[in-house]
C-alpha cells in the first residue's frame, strides 16, 4: 500500500536492527484519514470472503479494525490485556508474550461475541514474531470459529512469524512488508 | 442522541445502580456504524470551535475519538495507560484512580504529539467521577494546551463528575446522560 508505505519512509523512526517506531500515526497518534485508508484496503484484500466478525487487540488495533468493519459492516471484538487474569468465566483467554516489552499478557475475549458460525478476519498493527496473532487465533479456534485471514499494518518480515504462519496456512495480508531495518534505513518487499 | 440511547436501552445490561455494561457495542465489541454516528455528533456539537487535536485513552475512546478525528481533519492522540512507569522522560504524565476497578493507573501522553499551540477536545467512553477526565485535563495543561471542551458518549449524570467540572467551568457534551439505574433500568435526563 503505497500511500502506508510513504507515511512510513516520512515517519517512521527506525530505532534499530529491529524496532521500528510508528508512534506519530498508528501506536499512539493516530492518521484517522490513513486508518480508514487501511481499513479499506484490508475490506479490499478479503472481498472475497464473507466476514462476520473482525477481531483485534487493544490498543492500536482497534482503528484500523474499527474501519475495516464499517466497510464491511461487520462488528467489531477487540481482545483485552491484562498482566493476569483472575475472573476468568465466560472467556476465551490465551497467553502472549511481547519480545518488544518482555512482558506476558493474557488476553481475553468473551464468550458473548464469538461463536462457531463465525468468519473472522484477525487485525493487528504489527507482525514481527506472530506471538499476538498465534494468541488471537487460540481464541478464534477455541470458539470454534473459523480464520479466514489476518490483516497486519505493518509486518516486519526479516523476523519469522509471517513465515511461520503462512506456512502453517494461514492468509495474511500485510499492507507493508518490510525487508530489513539495517543502519536505520527501511526497505520494504519488492 | 436518539440512536445511542435506543442502543443502551436495547443492549445495555444494568448490573447495579451504579454500573452498566455497555460491551456489546463500545467497551469490547465495537459497532463500527454506531462509532461513526458517534464521531458526527461530536464534530457537529463542537462545530464552533477550531480544534487542532483529539485526546482520548485507552481502549474504548479510540473508536469514537478516532471518527470525531476524520470528519474534523484532526489527528488523535491516545493516552497511555499502565499501572507504573519507569521511564517517563519525553512524557507527560498524571494519575488516574478507577473506583470501579479499584486501581489506580499512570497515564501517560508523549510530550512529542501536544504543544502550546493545541486546541484539544477531550473523549470518553464514561464520565461518572471523572476521575480519566481530570488525568486528561492535567496532561493537556502541562502541555500549556487550551481545553475547547470534553465529549462524553455516556454520562452517568447521578455521579457527581460532571457537575464539579462544569462548575469549574468546563464545557462537556454528553451524547446520553443517565439519571438513574435504579431497579435495573437505564432513565435517562430529559
């Protein structure tokens, strides 16, 4: 997505080998004209499906999320994060671990808004290891739903997890793919 | 706002005479359509005023703030929220208490993304004691920022938040303001 791909090469504050900050348009300040952008063009990527249901995460998820189900006109579920859960009824709950921030999460989704009738595109802002998406798509199978795809923003694709999951079978649709993030410099896939 | 009150009296599940649950279309499940709506009627009741900035936190103000954002042309900014932080240079920060979850949480806004020169509208998804609205208004002001005024997509209007801030002189719109939960039913001011 070209339009991504410039905001990225303008804003984007590559930190190092590995970490790209995007904080002026997606992880903190959000572009609500790019995000429904990327909504769009993720509604774009799976017209060829029938979608029931998008699922994310907070927190930066959710606007590109929230786009992609007003074209549609899907509903929204974003999962929540907490350090650990106590009160764990009527939730599908799973364990994610961020690279990034060392930290484990456990993230929920209830019961209430998942079920074995759903077509559920996944979203995230980021793919690097593919420990949040893995997450999400415990929960997905744990309802017995089915995973038509993921939509990722921005994949880092010098790390393994798109990789991982493709081979796995998964559709994933990444609107920036970036090769390598060496002497701070972004190059993006073909 | 006719549509969002007929959504809460609908869906909303009354759990006490002080809580409501509103999670199947803004707390967790998000109805992209509703957000839309949402953001309108804030540009619309703010449609006096220039704003340069909207400042929400996380997670359930993203949608609505990021939908005021688009049809404004303003960016978004999120706050932050974690229960301590380490680093806090380039932040501002303030504190905010949560009487229904009781805990407490830093909030933090990059000092990068609010300037002098701001006129910042402030959203939510709640206002009951006001306690996120205070933390909000805090950063905004250390950010010597000028407040135009907060949108509140649900007041609970028999707490005592929005009243103090009005009082002080704070212009808030409330897109559904409640007046009691009494005997598990949602009434409503006027």
């Amino acid at each position: 997505m070209e339009l991504l791909r410039e905001k990225i090469e303008k804003e984007g504050q590559v930190l190092s080998d590995t970490v790209l900050k995007v904080d002026s348009f997606l992880n903190h300040q959000i572009d609500p004209m790019l995000m429904k952008e990327i909504g769009e063009e993720f509604a774009n990527r799976f017209s060829d499906q029938v979608i029931t249901k998008v699922l994310t995460i907070e927190s930066s998820g959710i606007a590109p999320a929230t786009f992609l189900g007003l074209t549609i006109g899907a509903p929204v579920v974003f999962a929540r994060k907490r350090k650990s859960l106590t009160l764990t009824d009527n939730l599908y709950t799973s364990s994610v671990h961020s690279f990034t921030k060392n930290e484990t999460n456990e993230i929920s989704v209830s019961k209430k808004f998942l079920s074995a009738d759903d077509n559920v595109v996944i979203i995230d802002d980021f793919l690097a290891n593919g420990e949040a998406l893995k997450g999400l798509m415990d929960i997905v199978n744990q309802a017995g739903a089915t995973v038509v795809g993921a939509g990722i923003v921005i994949e880092k694709g010098f790390q393994l997890g798109g990789q991982l999951m493709r081979d796995q079978g998964l559709r994933i649709e990444s609107l920036a793919n970036i090769k390598s993030l060496a002497n701070g410099k972004v190059e993006f896939f073909d």
